[in-house]
C-alpha cells in the first residue's frame, strides 16, 4: 500500500515496488493519492519516495505528468528520490529525468532542498 505523510509542509509518497502494468483499480487509488496531494494548499509540494520501487512504466509515468502539471499550475513544486537504476533508466529514455522533476539521491537531500526553494 502507497504510504503517505508530511513534513514541513511536504506531502511525500513513498510508492510500492512495481509499477510498471496497473490495472485500472490500482491506477484509479493510486491517482486519487497524488492528485489529492496535489490539490492541497496553494502551491503544493509533493515528494515522490521511490525507494521500495524497482519498476515503473509508461501509464505510471503519464500519471506523474498529470500530477506535475496540476502541481505546477498551483505554483507548487515536485521532486522525486531514491530513483532505482531501472526506474532512472525508464524516465531518461522519456526524456523526463532532470527536466520536470529534480531527481535527490536522498529523502534527506530532497526535504532539504524543498524547504530551502
């Protein structure tokens, strides 16, 4: 199960461990999560923890889009960390690595930087 908390006015999700071929009811719980957490308090900031996830695909990828343009039409911000390999791999060949969301190596790293932004 998506887990999720807050910290410093920092919604983070920490993902499950694949995403890479949802149906349509885990898809469907899933957006709801993130959309929420995007559609808090005027500029939303949203952390993506994926360190238990090994796997991600394309539907959950559009899904990330979704939820970075809500957040970014609120003035909010988005980052993502504890990228695996794989995971980091799949958003690079998307063109989507580095670009709409900063990468952290860390949750550490990634609440610090979204505190100081």
């Amino acid at each position: 199960m998506t887990s999720v908390s807050h910290q410093n006015g920092i919604t983070i999700v920490e993902l499950e461990s694949r995403y890479d071929s949802l149906d349509d009811a885990s898809l469907g719980q899933l957006s709801q999560v993130l959309l929420e957490a995007a559609s808090g308090p005027q500029r939303p900031r949203l952390l993506l923890d994926f360190s238990a996830t090994r796997f991600i695909g394309s539907t959950f990828i559009g899904l990330m889009v979704r939820v970075w343009k809500r957040i970014r039409d609120r003035d909010g911000q988005m980052g993502i960390c504890c990228l695996a390999p794989f995971c980091q791999e799949t958003l690079v060949i998307a063109r989507l690595y580095d670009t709409l969301w900063t990468p952290y190596a860390t949750r550490e790293e990634a609440l610090a930087a979204m505190r100081r932004a």
